[in-house]
C-alpha cells in the first residue's frame, strides 16, 4: 500500500514522501514501515504501544486509532506529524 511520510519523518525515507509498505493491520504496516526504515515505527508508537500524541494515521482520508484496523493492499494510509511550538 501507499504510506505518505510527514516531512518530520522522511531523514528515515532518504526524503521519499511516498513510500511502499505491507500488512493487513495498521500495526502491521507499521512494523512492516520498521524492517524498511529502522526506527522510523517507535517515533509514532510509544514503549506501551500506544500512538504518540503528536501522531495521527489516517486511513483513505479517514482519521483512526486502531492499530488493529484491517487494511487492503489498495488503502492508503497518510501520516501526520503535528508541530508545536510556542
């Protein structure tokens, strides 16, 4: 499937947006993202496996928080990263 990579994140794509993944869970695509592009998976998901705040996984436009969520080859998962800052 298409995974697009925040700008925080692309130092772990050689700067690719796009990028390729596999897995029939979010979790899954996300390990599978890992074997890729080591470490890139624990700047998203915490020591608890749990999504890190500043972190949102959207799935063909639509927002979850289920690293459990079934995926098809033809999904599209979009990561952003929100910046802060005062």
């Amino acid at each position: 499937m298409k995974v697009l990579i925040p700008s925080p994140l692309r130092s772990y794509t050689a700067g690719q947006r796009w990028v390729e993944a596999e897995g029939h869970t979010l979790g899954a695509v996300l390990d599978d993202l890992d074997r890729r592009y080591a470490g890139i998976r624990f700047r998203m998901i915490d020591e608890q496996e749990t999504m890190r705040r500043h972190i949102r996984f959207f799935v063909n436009g639509a927002q979850t928080f289920d690293l459990a969520l079934p995926l098809r080859d033809s999904d599209e998962l979009t990561i952003v990263q929100a910046l802060s800052g005062g």
